[in-house]
C-alpha cells in the first residue's frame, strides 16, 4: 500500500543555490549495502525492496491453473498416458532422469484483461513447453541458479479465454543431479513444484530495476573512485530515496534520474565490443548424450523465442551433431532455426562435429577445446575456417597468455587469426563488469580497438535470457563504458581484419596450464578412441581398395559410405571434451564405452568384408589338391613391413619352433608391400625358420639378471623387471641407461588437484611418490626364437596389481611392455619412468600430423607449466645423433625432465565419475633406440607400426597363394618423411570406385621432394583440401610417378581420379 509518509525530502535548505544539503554524507560502503537490499530478490528487507513488486497481478491454482500430471514409467514413454489432478506441493517428483508431463489450462481472470500474461514455473529442475499439437516451444530452468521462469502465454489476454499446453519436466537441474563438490550424480533427486502462477508484469518497475542494474554496475564494477562511477552511486541512492512502490509518480521521477544518466552518451574513442549470444551445451557432461539431445531443445526453442522479441538479437551455435540430433528429434525447431539463419539472426559456426580435447583427437576434421594443438591453424584453413575463438587460456594457472587478438601460426607456418576474449569467459552475464574486462585485460587494445563479448548461460545450456538483453540495449552508448552493439561472430572478426593496426604473431600450440590430468583420467576411454581411429582407417582403406579392385558384374563390392560415416559420427560424437578427457559422470561413459566397441566392432567387421571381397577377386586360383593352407597378410601401412605374427588356428606346425602357451604358433612374415598384400604357404620358401644367429633370446645370468636379446638389441633387467642396461648393438653407444639409474620404474604418485578432480594433475604430485620395487618377482615365459619374453607381478596395493610381460621378437627394433593392472586405488597416479644416456634441451612429442619440441626444464615458469603435456604416439628424446622414443598404444599424458621421461598410466579420482578408471586395464608401452635425432630417424614410422598392427585371415585351399598378391596401391618413394595417412573414396564418388582421396603429411620438419607411385589407371591427381573440394592445381605425371613437394609438416590432400 501506498506510504504517504516516506516521499523523499532532501533534508535540504533550498534558499541558497546550489542547495545546502543538511543530512549527514553516507560513506560508500553504506550507500552500496543499501542498494544491495534494495535491489535484492530476497533477504530480510526484501519487503521493501524493488523486486517485491516485479508483478501487478498474480494468480494461483484453480480456477486459474489446473494442473494435471502424468509420470513416465521406467524412464520410457508408457503405451497409454493417463493424466492425474495435481495441486502444488502435493508430492515431489523424481527420481533423478525421470520424465513428468504436466497437463496445464489457463483461465484468464478479470483482471488481466488486455495485458502480457505470463507462466511462472519453478520446478527446481529443467523443462519444456509444448504446445498442444506437439511442438516446443520454449525451455525452463527451475531454481535459482542460470534459472528461466518466464513463459508469456498470450500478450493481449481476455477475459475468460482459456490457454492449453504441456510442460516436459525433466529431473534434473541445468548441472545434473550432483551430490557435493565432486559433481557425482545423485540416482535418487526428487523435485518439487512450488510455483506454478499466471502473472502480469510491472513493467514501469522491471524496466526501472534494469537501469538500476547497469547503473550500479557503473558504481561497483569500473573504478570506484572515477567521478563517472560515483555519479552512479549517487544516481542509485537517489532513486532508493524517490522510490514509492504503489506511486506512478514516483516511479516516474525515479525513472527520469535513471533515463538522464544512462543518456550520457559515449566519446567516439571507445572501445568497441560485438556482443554475441551462445549457450554452450556440453554433449555429455554431468548428464548422458539422451539428456543433451532435450537440452538442445529447451535452450534453442528460448532463444527463437527471443530472437522474435529482440530485433537486433543475435545468436550464435556450434556443434553439428547437435544441429543432427535437432533435426531429427525436433524438425520444426530445425527449420525455425534455418529461417532465422537466413535472416541473419542465427549464426552457424565451428565446422567440428562436436567441440572437442583438441590435444588428444585425431582432428580429421576442424576441432576445438581443453589446449590447441600447433597443427591446428592448418588444419582450420584446409576446412575453410578463417578465424580461431576460444577464452580457455584464462584459466591458466601458472602463467597470464601475453596476448588477445593476433595471428596464430602453426607448425607448416599457416596462420589464422585469433582473438581470446578479455572478458575471459564463455558465459557471461552482459553485466557492467563483463565490459569492464573488455577494456582492462585486452593485451593487444593499442592497436585493435575490439573485443567479442560471449554471453548467456552456458554448459547445461540455457543460453541468453530477457535480462541480459535488456542490459545490453541499455549499454550501447553510456558514458563510462566501452561502446556495445549485437552482432555475430564473423562480424567481429571482419571489423578486425578491416580496423585493426599490426598485431603480433605466436607460434606453435596454445598450451592450456590446466587440466592436464585429462590425458590420463578414464584410461578405457582413451584406449577405445586410439583403436577405433586405428581401425576406421584401416576400413576406409580395405574398402576403397575392395571397391577399385572390384568387377563391373551384380556381384562387385559396395563401398560402405553410409556405414563408415555413421561410425566416424560416433567416434567424434565420443571425442567431445568431457568424454575423451575424461571428466564426466558415470551414466555418460556408460553411451562412450558402448559407441566404442561399436566403432571397433563394425570396423572389423567392415575390415573382414572388404577383404573377403580382395580375396575372392584378386587372390583365389585355380589349384589341385585340397587341404591346402596359409595366410594372407594385409598391411594398412605405406611403406614394406615384416612383422612376427601369431597363426589364427591352432597346434600349426609350419616352422616347427614356437607357440604361445594356448597352442597358437608364432611365423615370421617378411617384406609385405605397403598399402599392399601378401600370401604365406607353409612348407615353401615364405614360411622360413629363424636361424639361432638371428633368434631372439631370454636368458638369466649368474648375477641373477634378466636379459632379452636379438642381433639389434640387449637389454637387461633387475629381478623387479627394471631396466639396468640397453645396447643398441648397432651403435657405438654403450649403455643407454646411466649408471645408479633404471628404466621401467613403476611409480605411485598422490594425485590430490586442488578442486577439479578427474581433470587436473598439479604440479605438487611430483613432490609424493614412491616406487614400486623389492618384490623380485621377474621370471623368463618365452625363450625364444621367434619371440623371447619376460614377466612379473607386482602387488601396488591391497587392492591394486600389476603384471607385466616384456619382449623382444627376432626382428624387434624396441623393447615392448605388456601390461594388465587391476586398478582399485584412490587418488593415486601410476606412472613409468625411463632414465637415459642423452643430453639434450627439449623433447619431441607427436601430435595430429607432425611434432612439436617442449623444453625438459624448469628455467622458467613457462617450462615448469608443462610438467604434464600431451603426446599421442610417442615422445622422443634425442641428441644431435641418437635418442630413444617411448612409444604407447592408448596413453597421452607425458613427462620429460633432462634426461628422464615419463608415461602417466592410470589416475584415480573420484568424481565427477566415482569409479573412473576402476578395474582391469591392458595396454602397452615400448622403447626405441635409434641412431640419429628425431628429424632424421624413423620414429614416426615405428610408432604407426606399434599401433597398426598387421592384419592377417587364415587361407585354405584356392585363397591359398604365395609371394606378393596385391602391390602397393600407392606409395611415396622415398618414405622416409612423407606419410599416407588416408585413403578412402571421395565423398562425391557415389560407389563409383572412380575418385579417391588420399591425405598425406610432412611427418618430421623438413621440406621434401618425392614421388607417389600407382599401379592404378589414373586420369589425373588435383591438390584438394580437407573439405575435398576440387580445385584447378592439377599434378602432372613425370614419367611413371607424380611429383610432389610439401613444406615441414605440411597435410596434403590429393583427388585422385581413374579412368
């Protein structure tokens, strides 16, 4: 009610002019504590604050709300669905994941005729309004965090007129059902509906109370002690002292001081800021891929809703299996999407299919996210991306990224360029202190006047809301703050390219000093995605062989493009950054794990048919006599192989010399082509016994040591399976492992970060280890010829194993560990160090198509950061000529400091997921000595060997053939740097086997001339791009061969047409 009493008197002696104000001076930081109250949205003085009146009329329950609600059984839609009256509060709702329709009828009373009606609902949990016929049409967020209570039901409502709709309630909040700080979802949530009311807005005092907002933004969040901000705090206090709720006059002369104030306008110097509107939805986080597929829609269909109520709105969305999954589940919000793009209010962009751990894929195409490799910049150009936006690097917590828009310049010297925004956040609120940050941590504001504001709510989804619009429309032009205007991101970025002065240039990867136990954490993860990019390539390349070398006839092979692309969705589906990394909730791994096997499951399968189909065409002949055997032997590699394989039957006695312990015989193949096939028949000349000169031998010496050797290597090991001596017999060298020092030092780190659990490994576990040793448990399981083999059992804890077989093959050029562990620890870190004989100052680590060097040293707080990086295949340290490479098959989380490296193997933390990495875990790691340094070896090559293992069928009868079967299909002479990464068919080649593309890459930092053979009918070879363009760039045949030139590390990518 209306208080006549407290209209507001300066206290003032109004006979001189200026006045004379005669109340006491309020200090500051009185004055900002009773705004505080006053603008608060509860506390003990909410009662006469500005929020307590947002709303002029509110009506709740029957005969204005009815309610009636029904609950979906078992987490499935239920045959029939029958409705339930419902009042609020009369029961919770959960448990957590479940699904809850509410059935809702709004009357409209008396007294809201003519006016905006609006739903206010809070669940406490996430939902979906549904119209009738069964479209979305807006999300809600209940609660009071990232929270969307408003839906406007009609505005012009009349009287008696009756509205009918759904809500979709999903129990679960816009961060999942987490338990405590670990993030570990709780199975049993239950929420409760305390809001379900039809209300009419105040809208004299919400537009009031969003000046109010700015303003005080000015006051606390630039320098308080400017005149601009004072002014504010002035202006603020001022309208607590005119404010009278129930009085329109009142509100009117509150309004005209806020109106006068932010009508100052700005000088034309400002610094600019293009403020674009996401709302980044982790695909699986700390909820499952089935919940994000409804995120999607709660969040977008609220942003068309605004994009139809905002006319200078713009949002902007990445993630293409989002837009999939939308189109799919919810085609008319699809289309309402590709409508509003047309008009430019809706901006695509990314070109990933998901947002992913840019350290750890593959990247066969455009990806972001958790650190950015040095390959990335390329990598974006090929795919006809021009600009790289990201704000990760603020989280750096060791040193501050020096700069904020510059080009960013690869490791082939490709640049893109680039702009980290000030504001140093993906979700912000369009507040005054957001645009603040703009202006103070720009690096670079001298000579590029701009910045790009991302604002909305972000990670469950959710995205901008009405509040953060209306702030922005009232920010564009107000003295004090930097000048801000709607647009997209391409805008920005084109006002940089037009507007700027000279900007800097970093080189190399942008190395996140954060989260580096997501290398490690969810170890199965990491292991399904290694094989499963492994074996999708390995489909590809058998299927576009199959189909080149396929007849014309009903019979001949189809390519399996629909397949191969289903499977190349799902394992990049499965490399978002919070799956890959590691860092989500146990229900989510539950999808990666399955998706997984389904990529290497169907790629075998693929595999088994596109070679079955290479057999039946190219190998089968004519022979007499029956029971005839052999093998075939496929190598997936470019370049010749020999490999010492295991048989696929049993009890072979076709070299007669060694068989594993369940009867399979181990045979040694030689000389299998690259990209190519070779036939074995036993009793001829193809299956050859190993002489004893070239055995490979296991053998305990008088002191009590182990010894694997061949007539490259001998290595030496203690009784706990340490290595104490490697000589490379080929080098002059000695022994590689320093004296007082070992190899294969099993140690077990505390890994205790200081909040993000399954995320950061710190830089203190180094100071907390101990060393798995005094067990003497090593003993001699093979010795030899073919391949020779040591093992033993270590007892980590009461709860944790670890067994170990460690070999060498008579051919062998690294020494090879086989581990099983069964894992039950808690944050504790299992790691492998090797110490060598080599002096050097940096190490060379392989990412996607090349290297890059990292220093092993803490000179500088930028060396000490990288005490945990990120290496695929290997890390090589070596000296001017020589080093050792330690090679993994599924591991990404090294460390190398002067002359000892280091494999993280297996963390343990405790949430988000309770039982990451828990349980049995196979995997291998191997060392390779080798002459010269990194740049002049073959280290890139035997790291794809140790990954890509041959593959070989078992042949009988007329599948039985000898000697080479099929010839390189391509192959670059000489193979020394370049390497066929891909081939598979075009993407326009519809099962024509007549256009094949072929992806290569400089693998070790030096331009390089070759040539690139074929024993196919070729028409012509067009330099391409990732995106498989065609372009004019033909390369003209030389003789028998194509010439070709990359640049270091260069990704080349050639179509290749045949006749």
């Amino acid at each position: 009610m209306p208080i006549y009493g407290h209209r507001h008197s300066h206290h003032a002696c109004s006979s001189s002019q200026p006045a004379i104000d005669q109340a006491p001076r309020v200090p500051a930081n009185i004055t900002q504590s009773r705004i505080n109250n006053f603008m608060s949205d509860g506390g003990q003085f909410y009662g006469m604050g500005i929020q307590r009146v947002f709303w002029t009329t509110r009506c709740t329950g029957q005969p204005h709300v009815q309610l009636r609600v029904y609950s979906v059984p078992d987490l499935k839609e239920a045959v029939s669905q029958t409705f339930t009256d419902y009042t609020l509060g009369q029961h919770e709702f959960g448990p957590s994941w479940s699904t809850h329709w509410f059935y809702l009828v709004v009357t409209i009373p008396e007294e809201m005729k003519g006016e905006e009606v609006v739903l206010l609902w809070d669940m406490g949990c996430e939902g979906l309004v549904w119209s009738m016929e069964g479209e979305p049409l807006q999300g809600l967020t209940g609660g009071s965090d990232q929270s969307r209570h408003e839906y406007i039901i009609t505005e012009k409502a009349r009287t008696g007129q009756k509205f009918e709709f759904y809500i979709e309630a999903a129990c679960n909040g816009m961060f999942g059902v987490g338990a405590n700080d670990a993030m570990v979802a709780d199975p049993n949530r239950y929420f409760c509906l305390r809001t379900a009311d039809i209300a009419v807005r105040n809208k004299a005092i919400q537009g009031l109370f969003h000046d109010l907002s700015v303003i005080r933004g000015i006051a606390l969040d630039t320098d308080k002690e400017s005149a601009r901000a004072r002014q504010a705090l002035w202006t603020v206090n001022e309208v607590v002292n005119n404010f009278i709720a129930d009085d329109p006059k009142a509100i009117d002369s509150c309004s005209q001081l806020t109106k006068q104030f932010l009508g100052q306008a700005n000088g034309s110097g400002q610094h600019k800021v293009t403020a674009v509107g996401n709302c980044h939805i982790d695909t699986a986080w700390l909820w499952p891929y089935d919940e994000t597929k409804r995120k999607i829609a709660r969040s977008w269909s609220s942003q068309l809703e605004l994009i139809n109520r905002y006319p200078d709105y713009v949002f902007t969305g990445s993630q293409v299996q989002q837009y999939e999954w939308l189109k799919d589940l919810y085609p008319t919000l699809f289309k309402d999407i590709q409508k509003a793009e047309k008009r430019g209010r809706w901006e695509i962009i990314g070109g990933s299919w998901v947002e992913h751990g840019i350290f750890i894929p593959c990247m066969i195409s455009n990806q972001f996210f958790i650190g950015y490799s040095g390959q990335l910049p390329q990598v974006l150009r090929e795919s006809g991306c021009d600009y790289f936006f990201t704000q990760k690097l603020s989280w750096n917590n060791i040193n501050k990224f020096p700069l904020t828009t510059f080009w960013w310049v690869g490791i082939d010297d490709s640049r893109i360029l680039a702009h980290l925004t000030p504001a140093e956040t993906y979700t912000a609120a369009a507040t005054v202190s957001d645009l603040n940050r703009c202006v103070k941590n720009h690096h670079d504001i001298e000579n590029s006047n701009e910045s790009l504001l991302v604002y909305g709510h972000g990670d469950g989804g959710g995205g901008p809301t009405p509040e953060m619009l209306e702030r922005l429309n009232r920010m564009k032009n107000v003295n004090g703050l930097p000048s801000v205007q709607f647009g997209s991101a391409t805008q920005f970025f084109e006002g940089i390219e037009k507007y700027s002065e000279r900007l800097q240039s970093y080189k190399g990867e942008l190395y996140l000093e954060f989260h580096r136990g997501t290398y490690t954490t969810q170890a199965l993860v990491k292991q399904g995605n290694r094989k499963g990019e492994v074996n999708i390539r390995d489909a590809e390349l058998l299927a576009t062989m199959a189909k080149v070398y396929s007849k014309t006839d009903i019979h001949s092979y189809s390519y399996p493009y629909e397949e191969i692309t289903r499977l190349w969705k799902l394992l990049c589906l499965n490399q978002f950054h919070d799956c890959l990394p590691g860092s989500a909730i146990n229900l989510a791994f539950i999808d990666v794990h399955k998706f997984h096997r389904e990529v290497i499951s169907k790629c075998l399968t693929l595999r088994h048919d596109a070679q079955s189909s290479l057999i039946n065409e190219v190998v089968q002949e004519k022979v007499e006599g029956h029971n005839k055997q052999g093998i075939i032997v496929f190598n997936t590699l470019p370049w010749c192989r020999s490999e010492v394989i295991r048989c696929l039957v049993k009890d072979t006695k076709w070299n007669n010399q060694q068989w594993n312990k369940s009867g399979y015989e181990y045979l040694l193949v030689n000389d299998v082509p690259g990209l190519g096939v070779s036939g074995y028949v036993p009793s001829t000349s193809d299956v050859v016994k190993v002489e004893k000169k070239d055995s490979a031998t296991a053998y305990e010496t008088k002191a009590g040591e182990f010894v694997l050797e061949n007539k490259k290597l001998k290595a030496t090991f203690n009784v706990d399976g340490q290595l104490i001596e490697l000589i490379d017999k080929e080098s002059n060298r000695g022994n590689l492992v320093p004296e007082k020092c070992q190899g294969n030092v099993l140690q077990l780190y505390e890994d205790v970060p200081t909040y993000w659990d399954a995320w950061d490994i710190e830089i203190y576990h180094l100071q907390k280890y101990v060393e798995l040793q005094g067990q003497k448990k090593l003993k001699i399981v093979s010795e030899g010829p073919l391949k020779a083999e040591l093992c033993f059992t270590h007892k980590i804890s009461d709860v944790s194993t670890i067994e170990q077989i460690i070999s060498l093959t008579c051919i062998g050029k690294w020494i090879e560990f086989d581990s099983t562990v069964q894992w039950h620890e808690s944050h504790q870190c299992l790691k492998v160090e090797f110490s060598w004989d080599i002096i050097s100052d940096y190490a060379t680590y392989d990412i996607q198509y090349g290297v890059i060097r990292r220093p092993n040293h803490y000179n500088t707080t930028i060396d000490s950061a990288k005490f945990e990086v990120c290496g695929h295949k290997f890390a090589d340290l070596s000296e001017s000529n020589y080093g050792v490479a330690l090679m993994n098959d599924c591991k990404y989380g090294y460390a190398t400091h002067g002359s000892t490296q280091r494999l993280t193997l297996l963390r343990s933390p405790k949430g988000p997921d309770e039982h990451a990495d828990m349980g049995q875990h196979q995997f291998k790691y191997a060392v390779y000595p080798h002459s010269n340094n990194y740049a002049l070896s073959d280290v890139m090559q035997s790291a794809l060997e140790f990954n890509t293992p041959v593959s070989i069928r078992h042949a009988v009868n007329s599948e039985a053939k000898s000697g080479v079967i099929l010839s390189s299909l391509f192959e670059v002479i000489p193979s020394t740097n370049i390497i066929i990464d891909t081939v598979k068919l075009a993407e326009d080649d519809n099962d024509k086997g007549k256009h094949i593309i072929i992806r290569l890459y400089e693998a070790y930092g030096g331009k390089c001339k070759a040539q690139l053979k074929s024993p196919l009918n070729i028409k012509k070879i067009l330099i391409s791009n990732i995106l498989e363009d065609d372009t004019s760039e033909e390369i003209r045949k030389n003789d028998l061969y194509y010439p070709i030139t990359l640049r270091p590390f260069q990704i080349m990518t050639l179509k290749v047409f045949l006749h």
